[in-house]
C-alpha cells in the first residue's frame, strides 16, 4: 500500500539540504530534534506521522516549519534567551552573606556560636530581607563559601566509658 505523502510545497532542494547538513552539527537535543522534524516534513512525510514520532503535537510541528521557512535558516529552530527565574533577595549580595556568614551570631543576640542556615534565615527576616533556608544554601553555595556547623559537642568523658573502643569499664 502506497503511504500519502505530505503536500508541504514550500521546502526546496537547497532547504533540504541545509536541514541535512544542520542535523549533522546540531550541538543540543532539543534543536536536533526540531531539525528533524522539519527536514522530515521537507522530505514529504505526513505532520501527523512526524508530530508522533517526535511527541509534540501537530501545531507544534507547524509552527517548527514556519519559523524555518520564515527565515530560511536551520538558526531559527534554536531556543531563544530566556530571563530566567527572577533573583530573590537582590539586596542580598555576596559581600553583605560573606559579612553575616563570618561574624559570631551572639553579636546579634542569638544563642549559638556559628551560623546555621535556618538560623541565618531568621535573622535575615528579622532584617526584612526574605528568604528561604533552601535558596539560602543555594545561594551560600553559588558565592562557594563553604562553612561547617559544629558536628561534636566535647565534653568530659563519662566515667563509665573506656578509652579504647572495646575496652572494659573500670569495676
């Protein structure tokens, strides 16, 4: 049975080629993926058959095709810039977290002797700069400041406890 190809008119013989020769440099999944579908469509294959195959729907498939034959370039299938997800706490710099990371947190009134994230969080509250414990570390982390809380309390050893692990106690 003879499959119905696609009546997509506008691709020409240079398009094709253009499309063949960008599958084969396209740096990143996403763009290699629209290249082939559009270079599938170029070819004569059926939308509906390429939308499937590349699990996106047909206006989708469209809409790849479109751009490419707007400007008749394989740089069109590209992603564009993004913004991104907006910065929280922009007052928040580098300099000013290295300055509260490296102070003692009883200078602000609080009972402890370093700095935990949530304790940090509270007090950047306190201060009206609002910020979760969790983009806290991650923003700790993108200025690589590294900083250990005390893992130990020392204390005397309890009389009943041997010196070596193993060791009997004295009695």
């Amino acid at each position: 049975m003879d499959t119905p190809r696609s009546t997509y008119a506008a691709f020409s013989r240079a398009d094709r080629r253009r499309l063949s020769q960008a599958l084969a440099q396209a740096p990143d999944a996403r763009l290699y993926r629209r290249l082939q579908a559009v270079a599938e469509i170029a070819e004569g294959e059926l939308v509906n058959v390429v939308a499937k195959r590349a699990r996106v729907g047909r206006s989708t498939v469209y809409r790849w095709g479109e751009r490419y034959l707007a400007e008749q370039a394989p740089s069109a299938l590209s992603d564009g810039r993004r913004s991104g997800r907006p910065r929280t706490a922009p007052v928040l710099t580098d300099k000013k977290l290295r300055h509260f990371l490296t102070s003692d947190p009883c200078r602000f009134g609080y009972d402890a002797t370093t700095w935990t994230v949530p304790l940090l969080a509270t007090y950047l509250h306190t201060q009206g700069i609002v910020i979760s414990a969790r983009t806290l570390r991650r923003r700790i982390r993108a200025a690589r400041f590294r900083w250990k809380r005390p893992r130990y309390v020392y204390r005397e050893r309890a009389k009943h406890v041997g010196a070596k692990k193993g060791a009997l106690s004295d009695g």
